[in-house]
C-alpha cells in the first residue's frame, strides 16, 4: 500500500463525528408499543420478512452516512499520497531549506508592478508558513557571488527584516557558483529532508557552465528537492551602452582624441531617435540622436580635446529606461606629458639619429654634427606631423643593462644590441607585460641565434633570417611599399602621393605569426616594421638598422616625425584596464613612493585606507571587489596619484528568458520543479513534499456516498408505508 500522510493531521480529531448518525439512530428509536389481535400466524410470518428486509436497508444508509461524515472530515485533515517510503520519512522529518535570491543589477528591471526584486520578496515572505519548529532556513542573496550567511534563521521578525533588507548590486549574475553554495549549505544540515529554491528573474546571464558542473563537478551532497521560483512574465525592452573603446591612437594635451561606443537595443521593439550624451573632463562635450533596431547594436563616436596632461576621465549614456544601471559606461586615461625613454645601446654611433630624433631640441653642436647630404637638401619639401613630444632620454650599454633601469620607463628601445642575459630577456617580457613599450632596432651586430631562440619568444612572434643586402655593394636596395594607414603610427602621417621612400641597403628578412601586425612592409613584400601585443604592453621590431651605413632613412623627412610617433605609440598607451563590479583591483602607480598612506575614494566619495603589498613589479596597492561602477581615485594625502574606470557587466543586460532546460541543468540532477508566477509557491511546496493530496476524492466520495444514502434511504421508506397500508 502507497503509504498515507496528512498536511493537517490536527484536523484528524474530527473523524469523531463520523458516530453522529449512529448516535442520532440510537436516540431516535421508537418503542414498539404491543396492541392484541386477532390470530393472524401467516401475516406475522410475512411481516417478519419484510421488516427484515427493512432493518437491512435502514443498517445499510446509517453505514453511508457513517461514511460521508467520516470523508468529509478526512477532507479537512488534506491527506497525500507518496510514492516512495523514504520520502516520506524525509518529508515528516525536519526540513532544512536554502533560499537562493538574485540581487544582481538585472532585478532592478522597473515592471509595471515595481522592481523585480520586490516581486521576489514577496514570495519569499509566502514561504514563512513553510519553516516549522525545529526547520532550518537559509537566506542567501547573490549576484556575482552568493553571501552565505554563518547559521540558519528563525522564522518571524528576523526572517522578515532579512528579506526587507535586501537590495541590487551593480554586479552581474552567476547562477551556478550560487547553487554550488546553495547545495553545500544543504550538504552539512544534519536534516533529513532538503530544499533549494532559486528567486531570479530568469535572464539569459549567469547560468554558463551549469551543465558542465553536473557532468564532472557534482559532489555528494544527497538528494535536494530543487524549485525554480518564477517572478512573472513582462516586456523585457532595455537599451543599453555595451562597449566603449578608445582605439590605439596618438594623444595629449591639446591633441584630439577619438571614442567610439556602442548602443545595443535587447528588446522586442526598435527605437528611434533616441539620444546619447558623452562627458569628459567634467562637461558635456557631445551630443547626438540614434536608431537602433531590434536586437541590434549601433556605432556612435565623438572627438575631446584634453586641455591638459595627467588623468583624464568620463563616460556616456543614454536615456534612462527600465533599467537604468547600463545607462551609462565609464572611461579614464592618463593623458602623457613628457616620456621617459631608456636605450640601451652596442655602440654609440648606433644611437646618434635616433637621439637626435627623440630630441630635437639637444645642443646646437650636436645637431649640426649629423651629416646631411646635398641631395638630401634638395629633396621637395613634404609635409610631416609630427609629435612635438618632450623626452627624456636615459642611455645604458648593453653589457650593464640590468633590471634597475626598467623603473619608471615609459618606453624602452633596444639598438644593435647583441646579447642580454636570460633574466634581462625575463625582466623585459614582464615590463612589456604590466604595459611598458618596448622598440627592437637591429644591426650588424645582432646574436641571430640568441634573437630567435630566447629574446623574440619572449617579446614578439617573430623569426630573423639571414640579413639581405650589403653596405658596401649598394645596388640591390630596398624601399618602402605598402603601408598601413589605419595603424596610430602612420594615421594622418602626411600626403601618401607624395612620400619619398627611403633606400635600405642592409634589411633583414623576418617570418611573422598570425598576431604580428605588419605596419610598413618592402615592395617585394617583405615586413619592415611591425607590431604585436605583449601582456597590456606593445613591441615593435624594425628590420633594419638606424644608421647611415644600412640607408639613408635618416636623412629623409620621414625619419624625424615616424621615430618620434613610433615613441609615442610605444610610451603611452592607453590605459584600457576592463574592471566590472566585482573585480579585485592592483594598481601600481609611479606616483605613489614609498610606503605612504594611500586612500581609495569610490564614485560615492566614501574614503577607504589601503595598505601596499609586494609584488614582482614592486609595490601595489589592492582594492577588493569593487562594488560600485563609476571612476575610482587613489590619493596619497591630499594628492590625487591614480584613477581608473569600473563598469557594470554588459551581458546581464540581455533580459531574454532562460530555457527551461537550461535551468534543469543548473541544479545538477537534482529533483527539479518550477513553480509559476501564479501558483501558490505553498501548496507546490507541501504536494512536492508529501505527494498528491486526496481532499478532493474525499470530498466527491463522501457526495457518492450522500446520494447512495438518499437512495436507499427513500426506498426503504416506501417500503414501510407499503407494509404500515
């Protein structure tokens, strides 16, 4: 037999009542009263019969009455039927229950109902007639991470504040880390019975990777009966600001600079006209109307002008709407002042025009000691922007480069030099890394094997070959053909029509992987400047030398303006670091010396104190877990010494509804039930615990039963008039 529980087993001292029609039957009995007559035997004899009869049908509707009574009160005491005997001693033992709540920014969605979240604290509140004597609940809020709490809560005053406590974060979603977290809380409750329920609003983000827990990852946390909890269904129009980049380009102070940012529209409907802002420095400095489609993104750009060097900062947005927390994205760079450049040299005619170059401004006497050929100063005049840049400039031969000498560079070029020693090679890959710039510049007297083997692996993809050419025999050069106007370096460089190209009689060849940019090749096709990534940090390799002996480049009008935009490029990059809401922070600014009090201001103006750590780099200053997007600043006593941006994460602004299969593989196998917006989250809970109720087969039985009795009851009667005529 299917064992038999009850949902009000207090309501069981009703079945008492089940002996009313008995008792009624024994107080209304009649007393025969004896009257003498004449001696029928044969009609006594027929009476007998009938009367027996009678009594039979009499005894059978007092047993159907018996009977309705005694359904209609099992009725009242809701009984169930559960499949299984093991969960139904789960489901009489206490309950431990593990309530996992999304407070990420995507429950700030404004329904016409109010904020998702709300929505979702009123069903946590109907889940108080659940928690009994002796239950364990656990409240855990999450978005990015889940916050467990250290022990369970009692039901009542402290339940409630707890729920009308809870607010959004800026942060995005993670479902999975959050029911892992759910599922081990449940793991260590001594309580035979448990369940996870999961409050969100059912968006798309967060829920990657679930399948891949249940697969490999499912620890043994016993059998939890799990219950997706929906909110509602609403019209999930949102616009949001997905992306804002800075592109690699040349700036300062004074010097236009170009943002570009993207809009996408997640809803159903298309938007026109609506309107985008753009801030910096402090202003409103743009302004523009935008249409942007269903489901589509759309491109929008604008140009500032920073007035000064130093931190630079802003943001844009959009109009608010539903969900006004990716409205708006933020950004801040350091505009550069003057660089701070290392060369780290063979020889020192190796450096004579790149210095020169660099510092254009150096002595008189030793400006005019660069030779310049006749025909060099007949060559039509081109115009050439250059950069104007002010750097200094710090030299140290190769032998005694040493990894001192890497702090406080922006940038780092290495000419002709032969050989540096494995740790150099080390120390210069993990500069390029943190962000330095570094600029290969060969010569005659380049290790190839030492190049190819430990210092390129460690800084650029690159292969040297054989060097082509020859300084002495100079009638098979090399000139420059195609370049590439889009990169920073080259970009509004000067007339492409109307360039002359230099004459290389010493080039190397070089083979490049996929991620090598090609900036400037040969005409024959071969790499004569290229670029790749290193870390945060850019390398360049120039396949030729900086002297006279390997071509005339510099005497050309192109030399001065191209060094000095290859230095800049190199030396100020655009500080791009991507923090969402949650990141933990490091910053290693040069301002900042020594040990000295460091305070962190978030966007709110709240001050925290920060202390230093040690790292490979030197020292850094942490910031855990950011919780609010905006521009952050440190300060070290009333100076400001750093900024960066923190945004919110762009894919929790996907409002799309999860699938239903998706959120079955979330809880990892587990029993899984979703109970609708509509439903009563009560009674799902309680059939789910103690299977299917059968108030309403008793109450149509005890109906059965009732119209059985009128029946019977009926028929009898008939019959004693019959016998009484």
């Amino acid at each position: 037999m299917p064992p038999l529980t009850f949902l009000h087993p207090s309501a069981l001292a009703g079945l008492s009542a089940a002996a009313l029609p008995f008792l009624i039957h024994l107080f209304n009995r009649k007393k025969l009263a004896r009257i003498p007559f004449s001696d029928l035997t044969f009609l006594k004899e027929l009476q007998k019969e009938r009367m027996r009869r009678v009594r039979l049908r009499q005894i059978l509707a007092l047993i159907l009455r018996t009977l309705a009574v005694f359904f209609v009160m099992l009725a009242l005491a809701r009984p169930a039927l559960k499949g299984a005997l093991s969960e139904v001693v789960g489901a009489r033992a206490n309950t431990a229950m593990a309530v996992l709540v999304d407070v990420s920014y995507s429950m700030g969605f404004r329904t016409d109902q109010g904020k998702a979240l709300e929505r979702a604290k009123e069903r946590i509140l109907e889940m108080s007639g659940l928690i009994g004597e002796g239950d364990e609940a656990f409240l855990i809020p999450f978005a990015r991470f889940p916050e467990v709490p250290d022990a369970s809560m009692r039901v009542g005053t402290q339940w409630n504040e707890a729920v009308e406590e809870l607010t959004t974060s800026w942060e995005g979603t993670d479902i999975r880390r959050a029911v892992e977290a759910g599922l081990d809380v449940l793991s260590r409750s001594e309580k035979s019975h448990k369940e996870l329920f999961l409050m969100t609003d059912g968006t798309t983000h967060g829920w990657e990777g679930c399948r891949k827990a249940r697969a490999e990852e499912t620890p043994d946390q016993g059998q939890a009966s799990c219950f997706f909890v929906s909110l509602g269904d609403w019209p999930r129009d949102n616009i949001g600001v997905e992306t804002l980049e800075l592109p690699e380009q040349l700036f300062g102070a004074g010097r236009t600079m170009s943002l570009g940012w993207r809009v996408r529209n997640y809803g159903d409907r298309a938007l026109k006209d609506g309107t985008t802002l753009l801030y910096a420095g402090g202003r409103r400095v743009h302004q523009e109307l935008f249409d942007v489609d269903s489901g589509a993104t759309t491109a929008l750009s604008a140009q500032v002008s920073p007035e000064k060097e130093g931190p630079f900062s802003g943001y844009v947005a959009v109009e608010e709407d539903r969900l006004p927390a990716d409205d708006r994205r933020y950004f801040s760079v350091r505009v550069p002042g003057a660089l701070r450049a290392l060369i780290v040299k063979h020889r020192d005619e190796d450096v004579f025009f790149l210095r020169r170059a660099l510092n254009p401004f150096g002595r008189e006497s030793e400006q005019k000691s660069a030779p310049q050929s006749r025909k060099a100063r007949k060559e039509p005049p081109t115009r050439f922007r250059g950069e104007g840049i002010g750097m200094t400039i710090t030299e140290a031969r190769a032998e005694r480069f040493a990894s001192e000498n890497l702090k406080g560079q922006d940038l780092v070029i290495l000419v002709n030099v032969p050989r540096l020693s494995t740790a150099m090679v080390r120390a210069l890959g993990e500069y390029a890394a943190r962000g330095g710039g570094v600029w290969i510049v060969l010569g005659k007297d380049v290790d190839t094997r030492f190049y190819n083997h430990t210092l390129l692996p460690e800084l650029i993809p690159l292969t040297l070959r054989s060097p082509v050419g020859n300084a002495r025999d100079r009638s098979a050069v090399r000139s420059f053909g195609e370049m590439d106007f889009e990169h920073p370096v080259l970009k509004d460089l000067g007339e492409k029509d109307r360039m002359t190209s230099p004459r290389f009689y010493v080039t190397y060849n070089v083979d490049a992987r996929p991620e090598v940019r090609p900036v400037v090749r040969y005409r024959d096709g071969g790499i004569a400047l290229a670029e790749a990534r290193r870390g945060r940090g850019k390398v360049m390799l120039l396949t030729t030398g900086g002297t006279l002996e390997w071509g005339d480049f510099p005497r050309k009008g192109l030399f001065v303006p191209l060094v000095q935009r290859v230095a800049r490029y190199l030396g100020t990059g655009l500080d791009q670091d991507r923090y969402l809401v949650g990141d933990d922070v490091v910053r290693n600014p040069d301002s900042i010396s020594g040990r000295g009090a460091v305070v962190v201001e978030n966007p709110l103006g709240d001050r925290v104190a920060i202390e230093p750590s040690e790292t490979p780099e030197g020292l850094a200053w942490s910031v855990e877990r950011v919780a609010v997007p905006g521009i952050w600043r440190l300060f070290a006593g009333d100076a400001e010494v750093d900024r960066f941006a923190v945004n919110v994460d762009p894919k929790e602004s996907d409002l799309r509804a999860v699938t239903k299969q998706t959120i079955r593989d979330a809880f990892g196998g587990h029993p899984f039930e979703v109970i609708g917006a509509q439903a009563s989250l009560e009674e799902t809970v309680l059939r789910s615990r103690y299977g299917r109720e059968l108030w309403k087969a008793c109450l149509f039985l005890a109906l059965a039963l009732l119209m059985v009795e009128m029946w019977v009851a009926r028929t009898g009667k008939g019959q004693v008039e019959e016998n009484e005529q």
